[in-house]
C-alpha cells in the first residue's frame, strides 16, 4: 500500500518513494542524570565515547535556555562517528524544542538511507505530504546529512546518509572542521569528505586535534581470541521497540510514508503486536500498544518499551548477562518471548534511568519470499540456557561486524 501512483528511481530502481531506509544508524535517551548514563554505557556495555559537547557551541541557543545541562555526549560501538547521543532530559526532541508528549525519552530515532540524493529528495516528499519538516542540513559533530520530522507520536525521526568515521587513533574531527555543517537543504553535488580534509589541511587545520575516544573498563578478558574490558562485544543496535497511543496510524506512517515493511503480527493479551523491517532481519521496529506497559511492568515515564544490542556471539550473551549481574544491573524477566519472535535468546535489563535494553545474538533473516520463519518451526527457550545451542539455517547470517572488536 502506498500513498499515491507516483513511482521514483532511487539508484536506477524504481521505488514508491524517493528514497529507500537501509538500517537503524543511531538513536538518542534524553536523562535524567548524564554523567550516571555516560558512566554506564561506556564502563559496563562498551559504547566508546567518541565527542561530547555544548549546544550554545554549536549555536542552539533556543534549546539551551530550557536545559538544565546542555552537553551532549555521543558514542558507538564501531566505527561511526556515533550509534548513539546521550542529552539530559529537558533537551526534548534533537530540534531544539521540547518533544510533544512527556514520555517521549528519545531525541531521535535515525534511519540511514544510501545517499544524499535520498535525503534530499525525502525532505520534498514529505513536504509535499505535510509532513512537517523540522530540519535539514548537516549536522557536526559526526557530518551526516540529515532530514528531520516527526512521526506521528511526536518522535523526533531522521533520515540521514554518511557517517563520519572514527578510525585506528580514535579522534573525531575537530570543531575548525565544523564549518562544513548546514542548517538548510544542501545544494547537490556536494564536495567529498576527502575534498574535506584537503581544504582543512590546506588552510593550516591540525585534523588530529579533535575530542580523544574515551573507553572506561576493568578487567580482561579474551573475546574471541581479543583482550577485552568486558566478556562481550555489542556488534549491532537494534531493534526499537516503541509503546504507541495509535497503533493503526502509526503502523500506516511508517509502512506507507517511509516504506517499512511488516514481516509480522501478533496478538499479546488481546493487544496486536507489530513487527517492521527495512533489510533482511526480522524486524528493525516493534509497534507495541501503550495498554501493555504497565502490565509489562516497565517504566511509565518513557515510550520506549526496548532498544536492542546484539551481541557478537551465544557464548558472549551468557557472559554478558553474568557480568553486568555481577556489576549490579537489574534485569528483568516480565518480557515473554511471545513478545520478540526472530530473536530466541534475549535478556532484558534497566540502564540507568529506566530504559529497557533488550541483550540477544541472534536475529531470523528473512530471504527472497519476504516470509518469516512459521511459529513451529522457531526455537523453543526455557528458563535454563544450555552452554551451547545447536545452530539454526540463519545462525550468524546477520553478522555483519567485522572486527576489530577493540
């Protein structure tokens, strides 16, 4: 189903929509306590912190006469610049205003697409559909061109394309680079990030003067024949999964106005569950009604009933979950596998201000028939996990991250 006949060439194939979402790229808490959610994600899970900076440097006045603390802090797990940003909590949305409704705890969900004629060309479609677009540019620190607007819950949604990368010195650019950030649609084509650093050379800027990665750790540990602070490596992020007011209208925005696919539903206590994809994996996006959050026992003042961290191995998950246990993290046990179909094996834990993180290894792949695995023929998980499991025809068919883990 579609919004219109219209019918557009994004790379020489034709789409319903000018462009076409790639993976979920990052994503955004807003906190309560920064230095504590900084403190847990890079200490106990691994994210590296890669920038950390004011909004008044970065000219968003607006948004810092409302914050109590107006840093923000960025990390990963791999090589891009950022999978993740850290704000305080009366940052609302990532535009500069607070978001719509109060439990509304992310300041951005990110959707890649493959190039920056896709972002641009979105922005006009969804302005031809009113769809209010509330920036367009290119964000600094890590470079990517964006295009923001809201769903229809009041999360604050990007497309973008481009990461700046973090490479083997673990510096970021420094902010003499920032120059190259847009605050307006971009004039195509736009010059190369080689180009970039040529013109930032040429004109006498040190490119090794940027923000260090910090990465905090006790311990040692092999992974995988690698030295490590922790006896796990998070190699993905993903999937979100959202309590929604609405669940048909915001199935309908993301399906038809954004080109999601629905590889599922399901129906937990009398509440339909849905399960969207934009690749090969099961589902990148779970729409859950609101009704079930307090019956799952989660936190009223966020929207967000999980975020994902696959894990590079079974083995890493056991062991993930024994050290932050040991480390004083809470975990819960009031999420039914019911409730993540394509996922067997998953833990689910509270960071510091409450948030659901959902901890698995393992994601069914969906092939050519656009079909998911039948419900009988999924693994059966009970309360005892074995040391091993035998594998499944998808095992590690999603592993996409390459090395190095450290």
């Amino acid at each position: 189903m579609t919004l219109s006949s219209e019918t557009y060439d994004v790379g020489g194939v034709i789409y319903p929509r000018p462009f076409k979402i790639r993976r979920l790229g990052h994503f955004g808490f807003n906190v309560e306590d920064l230095d504590k959610s900084v403190d847990f994600y890079n200490r106990l899970f691994g994210f590296h912190l890669t920038d950390a900076i004011d909004v008044r440097k970065l000219g968003m006045e607006d948004a810092a006469k409302h914050m109590k603390d107006t840093r923000i802090f960025f990390l990963t797990y791999g090589t891009d610049h950022h999978a993740f940003l850290l704000a305080d909590r009366s940052f609302g949305a990532f535009v500069g205003d607070d978001a719509v409704s109060p439990d509304v705890t992310t300041n951005q969900i990110t959707w890649q697409v493959g190039t920056l004629d896709e972002v641009t060309a979105a922005s006009d479609f969804l302005r031809r559909r009113n769809i209010e677009i509330r920036r367009v540019g290119r964000d600094m620190p890590g470079s990517n061109w964006h295009c923001y607007f809201r769903d229809t819950e009041g999360c604050t949604v990007e497309l973008y394309y481009g990461m700046e990368q973090v490479g083997w010195d673990g510096h970021s650019k420094p902010f003499e680079m920032y120059d190259r950030r847009f605050n307006e649609k971009p004039a195509l084509p736009q010059i190369s990030e080689r180009q970039e650093i040529a013109d930032a050379l040429a004109r006498g800027v040190d490119i090794f003067s940027g923000y260090k990665r910090e990465d905090r750790g006790e311990g040692s540990y092999n992974v995988g024949g690698v030295t490590l602070p922790r006896p796990f490596k998070i190699t993905r992020i993903g999937p979100m999964a959202l309590f929604v007011n609405d669940l048909d209208g915001t199935e309908r925005f993301y399906v038809d106005t954004l080109g999601f696919i629905k590889t599922e539903e399901t129906v937990y206590r009398g509440h339909r569950v849905v399960y969207l994809r934009n690749g090969t994996e099961h589902h990148s996006f779970k729409l859950v009604p609101k009704a079930l959050r307090a019956t799952l026992g989660l936190s009223a003042h966020t929207n967000v009933m999980s975020m994902g961290f696959e894990l590079g191995s079974y083995r890493q998950l056991r062991d993930a979950v024994a050290f932050l246990k040991g480390r004083g993290v809470r975990f819960i046990d009031s999420i039914p596998p019911e409730l993540h179909p394509g996922i067997d094996y998953a833990a689910h834990c509270l960071d510091a201000d409450g948030h659901c993180l959902e901890l698995y290894c393992y994601m069914e792949q969906i092939g050519w028939d656009g079909k998911p695995r039948p419900a009988a023929q999924r693994r059966r998980v009970g309360s005892e996990w074995p040391a091993t499991v035998e594998p499944l025809s998808d095992t590690y068919a999603d592993q996409t991250f390459q090395g190095p883990l450290g």
